[in-house]
C-alpha cells in the first residue's frame, strides 16, 4: 500500500490531464499538440525499493495516449524479501481508458465519463465543474485539499507550474507532468522526465490495443469511493444490519466467478471471503464499512487495499504525515512484536482485549508510534500506527472511531 501512495498523487494529475473538459466539445487540457516523454521512477523506503521507467506517449492534445510502465518491485517485510518485475500498458482510445497488465495478461476499462466521476470523488469538491477550464479544475481541486501553488520553475528548458499536494511537489508544463517528487511516512518517491519531445510523430501501432489481453469492464466505484476519500461511512453503513451492501454491478457476475473477484481493482467494492487458513475474519467489503467511519481532522483517507490475508489503508495530510489502519493475521501481528525493531512500552487492556503500544524504529522512513489490539475470536489484530510519532492517547481517539 505504501508503496502506491506517490501514485495517488501522480494518477491525479495524469488523470484530470488526459480527461476532457468538456466531454461532449472534447477539449483537452494539455497544451500541447502531441509529445513523447520518457521517465524515471524510484520508490526506496519502508522495506520497498523499486526502480523503473515510463515512456508517455499522446498525440491531439490529449485525445489518445499511451503510457509504458516497467518496474522492478524489490519488498522486505518481517525478514522476507520478494523481487517481482512488472509491466503495464495504459490507454486512452475512443472515450475508454484500459489498463493491461502485460505479464498477467489481464486488463480492464472504464469510460471517460466513469473516469471522470471517479476523479471527482477524490478529495474535497466544490460546486459544478463543468464551466470551468481543466487548468482552473486543476488549480481549485490542489487548493480545495490543503496544497498550494508555488513560483514558476524551469525544469528541462521548460517553465513549468508548481504545485504541493499531499506531500509531494509536482512540475507540469502546459498540462503535461514532468517531474513528481514526495516522501510519505519515510517512503521517498520520485518520477523524473529524461526527455520530452514536443510535437512529435507517433510510432506506427502505438495506440493499438495489446494482443492477448482480455479486458473487463470496471465497477462504477465513485459513490464508494468519494465517501471514503470525504471521511463518510459508506452507503449503508450506518445499518448494522446493512453495513456492507453489494453494489448493483457486483450481483452480476454468477458466484461461481471468483476470478473477477480477484481482479477487480478496488476491493471494497466486491465482498470477498476471509481467505483460507492464515486469513482474518473479517472481509474486505466489512473492513471499507468500518474505516468509511473514520474521521480525522486534517487527514484524506486514500482507497482501502487488501492483501496478504489483510486489509489496510491510510490517511494522508498535506504534510505527508500518515495514520494507517492494518487489519492482520495473528500470526504477522506475533511477528511484529516480537521484531526487535518494535520497542513496547506499555501492555494494556482495551475492551476486553489484550493490546500493546510502543514505538517502530526504521532507519529509513523514522519511528512510527503503534498501537496493536488483539481480536482471537476473528483470527485477526488490529494495528494503528502514524508517522510522525503522536502519542498513544491520540492513537487511541483513532481506535475508539473503529467498532470490531
């Protein structure tokens, strides 16, 4: 989850570029007739060091476009190291997006109009957009949300805008992002152009769609999500006895589809089973009910994510400072106390349940204060930690706002 966090930022600004202003005029923001721009990426910090590239191309100021993304994802986390190498397509072709995993070969699609509204639910929002210019969009969406605009900076021969926004600082020119550079919770994230070429010709082919890839159509997420980014509950959430409804899309699918569970990129949306064995009791469509009631002056919550058995997700404020939520197996929880990184300093009783707080030493993202309750009776504990350090009584205000 960490590790996509300067991804949230970086998507942002990509995706109010390449969405029209004005769908039915179809007016792009980018004010540039076509380019190629080549990237660097690195992500180092909190166990994760990846390492990448990314070619960008678009041609009719944004109509369609093409981006490239190949990583090396090397991950640590209690003493097990994992190296994976990922490529993935993006692209924009006649009013759909689609994202291809090129390894896996798995992809899916939305539309521009779903695209939109999905960026809309991000952050805080003001009236109707739909008279503004996409650089006036973008410049209340930053203000909106605690960032602010800085000096003009040359960057590759080319004065660009400035803006910081949830920790990170981020160069556009004429609407195309040239440099993004951030550091939450230790985690220090960059993405640099090497080279960015105006005006240019694009490669035969570029803009076709990969052989091989079948692509699914994405759930309509904006609802869920713009409650989750706002700090409200969910739909339903507010009914015990409807705490975790199942969206219309979802009742599509026959039951016997688990694969589309899988894949499906937001997993609040799709409930799924408590995995097998090692997994918690508790599953990812009741863990987005639970933190959709999570509210916390200062902070955005960004979109839940679930893996390793787990459920996590985090809440950011414009000083790259995290609170983040874990919901983990027993057994990673014992794994985590008893690392000699995680210094306890007090055991206590909290609602009948047996709970430590204390401090998590890294030398590379700094201490991170903790508190961990134990839940055997659903196989899980329940980890809160921020970064910078705050106390534990403030930590336990976060803990009050959770209901297990």
């Amino acid at each position: 989850m960490i590790s996509r966090l300067s991804f949230v930022c970086v998507a942002l600004c990509a995706l109010v570029a390449a969405l029209p202003v004005r769908a039915q005029k179809m007016e792009y923001l980018y004010g540039v007739r076509s380019a190629i721009v080549e990237y660097q990426t690195t992500t180092v910090g909190s166990g994760i060091n990846s390492t990448g590239t990314e070619t960008f191309w678009f041609d009719s100021s944004g109509s369609r476009y093409a981006r490239l993304d190949k990583k090396t994802n090397t991950t640590k986390v209690f003493g097990r190291t994992k190296t994976e190498v990922s490529e993935n397509l993006s692209l924009l072709l006649d009013g759909w997006i689609y994202n291809a995993d090129l390894t896996k070969k798995t992809g899916m699609k939305m539309s521009l109009e779903q695209a939109k509204k999905m960026a809309d639910s991000f952050g805080k929002q003001k009236g109707a957009q739909g008279a503004q210019s996409g650089q006036a969009y973008a410049k209340e969406f930053v203000e909106r949300n605690g960032g602010r605009w800085l000096a003009p900076e040359v960057f590759l021969g080319r004065t660009c805008e400035v803006c910081e926004l949830w920790g990170f600082k981020t160069w556009t020119y004429k609407g195309v992002m040239l440099k993004s550079e951030g550091t939450v919770m230790g985690v220090k994230s960059t993405t640099v152009a090497t080279r960015f070429e105006e005006n240019a010709s694009m490669p035969a082919g570029r803009f076709d769609l990969p052989k091989g890839v079948k692509f699914e159509e994405m759930p309509d997420m904006s609802a869920l999500l713009g409650g989750l980014m706002a700090g409200q509950p969910p739909p339903g959430a507010d009914n015990d006895e409807e705490a975790a409804p199942a969206p219309k899309p979802v009742k599509k699918p026959a039951p016997k589809k688990p694969v589309v569970d899988e894949e499906a990129p937001a997993p609040v949306v799709k409930p799924k089973p408590a995995p097998k064995g090692d997994g918690v009791k508790l599953n990812s469509t009741e863990f987005g009910a639970l933190i959709g009631k999570i509210r916390v002056p200062g902070y955005t919550a960004m979109a839940p994510e679930s893996a390793g058995g787990g459920h996590t997700v985090n809440l950011l404020n414009t000083r790259g400072g995290a609170l983040v939520v874990t919901v983990l197996p027993l057994s990673v929880a014992d794994g985590l106390e008893a690392s000699g990184a995680f210094k306890v300093d007090s055991k206590f009783d909290y609602q009948g349940h047996a709970a430590i707080s204390g401090i998590r030493a890294d030398p590379f993202e700094g201490d991170s204060s903790i508190v961990l309750v134990r839940y055997p009776e659903r196989k899980l504990a329940l980890l809160l930690s921020s970064n910078p350090v705050q106390s534990k009584e403030e930590l336990l205000k976060l803990l009050e706002q959770i209901a297990l």
